[in-house]
C-alpha cells in the first residue's frame, strides 16, 4: 500500500505542475502585458499620487480627472490606461474605438459596477441600482423600470411635461428683475418636478421644492465619492470599521451627512406616496403601476420598485445648453427663425413640432457636446480576464470611460472645425457629408448599463429648450451700473458636473403675445 508521501507525489505534484503549467502557460495574464500607465511603488502602486491626490476630494478645486487621466493618455501615448493601487486594477478608456470595443461589444464582460466601498457601503446608496452589481437582483430593477420608461410610452409624460413648462416660463418671467433673472431655481424645478410626478406621482409645489432640495443635498455624496478612488476606503475597505472620531476618518464624518439625505431620499417620497394610496389619493405614476402588478405579500418587489424611483441629472444639461446659447445670440436667433416659422408666434412649441425643427434638435445635440454632465460616466467592472489590442485586462478591473474626452475626440479639428465653439450647425445634414456621431451615443453611458431614462431626458430637455428659445432671449446680466456681466464659461467638478454659478436675463421676446402662448399649455388636462 503506497505511504501518505508517495500518495502526495504520485496525485497532488503532478495537479499541482498542471495548474502551474496552465496558469503559467495558458494564462493570457502572463501572455500580454497590462496596459501602460504609471508604475508607481511595489504594493502601494500609484497609492502616492491618484488617491492622496484626489481625497483631497472633495471640495478643493484641483485639475478634474478627465483631464489628469487625458495627460496620462498623452504622456503613454495609449488610449488605454492601467492604474494600480494596491492590487487594485483600474482602466481608463480615452477614446471611443475603445469605448465602443470593450463597453459596447463586450458588454457581456463589462456591465458589473465596482464594490463601491464608500458610496454604497459607507453613504448609503446600496439601494439605487444604478450602483448595484451585475447580477439577476439588478435585472429585475432594468426591466421593471425600462417597462414603464421605454421610448414607446413617452406620450403619457407629456401632459405633465406640459405643465410644467407653463410653470417654468411663468416663473422666469416673475423672477427677473434687478438686470438678471433667477434661472437656476426655476430649472431645477421644471427638471424636479416631471421626475417627481412621474415616479412618485408627487404634485404640490411645497413638495416639489421640498425633495428637490433633497436630491441637491443626497446627490453630494455621488458627486464626490461617485469616481472610483476618490477616497482610500475604495481601495482599503478595512477602513470601514474606522471609527468616526479617529484623526484623518473625516471620510466618516461626511459619509454620514451624506447617507442621512441618501436615506431621507429613498424613503420620504415612498412613504408620503405609501400615505396618499392609503387615502385613495394617489396618482397614477411608475410607482403605482409596479404596485398595482405586484401581490400584497411580495416586499422584494416591492423593494424593487422604491430603489427604481430614481433621480437625474437633467439640470446639468439644461444649464450648460443656457450658458452656451448666452454666449451664442447668432444661435439663438437662428434657431428663433425657425422656431417662428415653423410654429408661428401665437402658441409653445409642441412635441408634434419637434420633427419639423432640425435646427432646434442641433441645438440640443451641441448641448450634449459641449460638456457632458457625467465626464466619467460611471464606472463599469469587469466580470472576467479579457485581452485588448494586446492588453491583458484582469477580472476585477474598474473600467472608466473618459466620456469627455471620447466627445472630443470625435470631434477632432479634421472632422469638426473648432471642436470646442458651440456650433449646432455641425449636426445639420448637408449634401454629400456624413453626420458627426451623435452625442446620444456617449452621453449617456454605454452598454448594457447605459441610462435607461434618454429618451424621457432627452424629451424634457427639448421641451425646455424649445420653450424657452420661443419666450426669451438670453442676454447677459447688468449691473447697478447698467454694465454687462460676462459669464464665465466654468464648470464644476467630481462625477456629475455643470457649469459654475453664472448670472443672465431671460428678456421677453414678445409682451404682447406672451399672454396668449403662455395658455396653450395651462388649459391641458393634467391630473392633480
Ligand atoms: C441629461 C440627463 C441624463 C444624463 C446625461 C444621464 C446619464 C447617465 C449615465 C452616463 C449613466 C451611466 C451609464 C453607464 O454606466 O454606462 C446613467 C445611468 C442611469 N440613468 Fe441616466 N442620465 C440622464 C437622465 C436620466 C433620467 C431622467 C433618468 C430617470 C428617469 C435616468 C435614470 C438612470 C438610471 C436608472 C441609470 C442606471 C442604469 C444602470 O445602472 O443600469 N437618467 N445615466
């Protein structure tokens, strides 16, 4: 009978070689070579240089990141770049060839979200699913939220779209005054309130105001721990357990503040929601729908549906379309003319009209050019190894489309003359020419996660802009001393970004006639 060592050198050596063999021989890790980037320290990696740089995080002003990982790009001369931190991989994507081969075509490997040890684990945000794993519980978020979203079923939004844009240009004309207007407020609530109405049903202005507040306050957290590393605790999870108090845990103290509005977000409006079904009350919205297919006893749908009901980042758009279109009066007043021709000067321009309006629809596109409101979109996690242009990319790597730049890129200097000028004339069709790429396809995320709310986004955005360009012209500030005010074009950095706080005038373009056009939409038959 062979001894135990006999046994261990005939069995358990040769599985042993064969695995070594395999992972030695077969393995592509040790085939390709990871993707350029900085070497940084053994261990540590490049701990020194991307974390302690950017913990300063969170409201230091410092270079943004799209730009810090573009440099990079340059300095490697790749558009794919490796960043380690303490065995912890991460790819950044830095053109759209990239973009499109790994996020796109291979989304099948690309779609999982980082563990997020300080957004979800510290800040509350577990529940959104938009930072939820890859897995059958975040499919079950896509489908229940895509099936009442999708572009088929836009129609039964615009009532309320409707409304609201009444609401808003109302509110632009009563708070302009002293050489300015204040725009930003009354955007935030056009934006917040279909949001609100459409999820949660919610209505009254006291509301609206209410949980638009809350979304600026809980969306902090997004902002700042949003990109992968931004703070230590992405890479070191241990840090967790940290108590609050410990010198340097100031991450503690703010993950605090910020899961307290995270919380408050995801229950106030479910249970001033939960209040008014009780009272047979309730509106009909994505939350009674999902409700209404669901049994009584079935709380993991349930949960589903609240994490669904969700927030967005509409604003940014709106506001850097009207710090571009200030900077631009040539383009508002081309895209007047057509606005005039087409609907004429005695109604708002209307969903119906938007076909018939190409330069309009240029002024959007150039909007979502011109800067993009997630720069980094959001981090995508690999689910298994793969090989890129002779790149190894291990499983587990965090994988980062550098979305602002990959816009800049396709609109290089050979394909678009001065990429950077606010120019919607690049997107109207001219004989012989090929259109640009449109900015739909990279503002708002890729493959299998890309954002499931674009087309009702989108539809928002046009009304406004539509609106808006009807009503007003956009003129820039003055002062007590009737001097113009130049606004700065600036924008604020960490995942979401829009632009720097700016002053302008939206100026009546007809008084006459503003009484009756500001009716075509106050008379619709809205539910509330
Ligand atoms: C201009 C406005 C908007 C922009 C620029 C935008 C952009 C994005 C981006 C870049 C992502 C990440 C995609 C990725 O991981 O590759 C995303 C995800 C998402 N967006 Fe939007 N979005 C907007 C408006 C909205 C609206 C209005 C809604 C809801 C009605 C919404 C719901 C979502 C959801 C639920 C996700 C998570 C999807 C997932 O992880 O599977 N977004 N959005």
């Amino acid at each position: 009978m062979p001894s135990f060592t006999s046994l261990h050198f005939t069995l358990v050596v040769p599985i042993f070689l064969f695995y070594l063999y395999h992972r030695f021989v077969h393995s592509q890790r040790f085939k390709f070579p990871l993707p350029p980037g900085p070497k940084g320290l053994p261990i540590i990696g490049t701990l020194l240089d991307s974390v302690l740089y950017s913990n300063s995080s969170s409201t230091e002003a410092h270079e943004p990141d799209w730009k810090k990982y573009l440099d990079l790009g340059k300095k490697f001369n790749s558009d794919v770049i490796h960043i380690s931190v303490l065995g912890d991989h991460m790819v950044i994507l830095n053109s759209a060839n990239a973009v499109n081969e790994l996020l796109e075509k291979r989304s099948g490997i690309y779609s999982d979200r980082p563990a997020y040890h300080m957004l979800n684990g510290l800040c509350g945000w577990d529940w959104n699913f938009g930072h939820m794993r890859y897995c059958d519980y975040w499919r079950l978020h896509r489908k229940t939220f895509h099936q009442y979203f999708q572009p088929r079923s836009l129609a039964k939004f615009h009532p309320f779209q409707r409304k609201a844009i009444s609401e808003l240009l109302d509110s632009l004309v009563k708070s302009s005054k002293d050489g300015e207007t204040e725009f930003k407020g009354p955007l935030q609530r056009y934006a917040g309130s279909i949001i609100l109405r459409a999820t949660y049903g919610i209505t009254t202005q006291e509301d609206q105001e209410h949980y638009v507040n809350l979304v600026n306050r809980a969306i902090l957290g997004i902002v700042y721990a949003g990109n992968h590393g931004n703070f230590l605790v992405d890479y070191l999870p241990l840090l967790k357990w940290v108590p609050s108090w410990f010198p340097g845990a100031e991450f503690k103290r703010k993950a605090k503040a910020w899961t307290q509005s995270a919380t408050e977000l995801r229950d106030e409006p479910w249970e001033k929601l939960r209040t008014s079904i009780a009272a047979g009350t309730a509106l009909d919205c994505f939350a009674t729908e999902n409700l209404e297919k669901v049994k009584e006893d079935d709380k993991e749908m349930e949960v589903v549906i609240k994490n669904c009901t969700s927030f967005a980042y509409l604003v940014s758009l709106l506001l850097s379309t009207v710090l571009s279109l200030l900077h631009n009066p040539d383009v508002q007043a081309r895209a007047q003319r057509e606005l005039d021709t087409v609907v004429g000067a005695s109604r708002l321009p209307d969903f119906g009209d938007r076909e018939n309006l190409p330069y309009l629809e240029a002024v959007l596109n150039e909007g979502m050019r011109i800067h993009q409101s997630l720069p980094l979109a959001v981090p995508h996690h690999s689910i298994e190894d793969d090989v890129y242009e002779g790149y190894f990319i291990p499983k587990g790597t965090t994988v980062v489309a550098n979305s602002w730049w990959v816009l800049a890129i396709l609109h290089d200097e050979r394909a678009y003359p001065d990429p950077f000028k606010f120019n919607p004339e690049r997107f109207i069709k001219k004989e012989g020419e090929e259109l640009p790429p449109s900015p739909l396809l990279y503002a708002f995320g890729y493959g299998r996660r890309q954002c499931p709310g674009r087309p009702f986004a989108v539809d928002t955005a046009w009304l406004a802009i539509a609106c808006i360009l009807a009503t007003f012209n956009i003129k820039k500030a003055i002062d007590r001393d009737g001097k113009e005010i130049e606004a700065e074009i600036a924008y604020t950095e960490g995942m979401i970004s829009h632009p720097k706080e700016f002053k302008c005038r939206f100026v009546r373009r007809s008084g006459e006639t503003w009484e009756s056009t500001k009716s075509t939409f106050q008379h619709v038959e809205v539910e509330d």
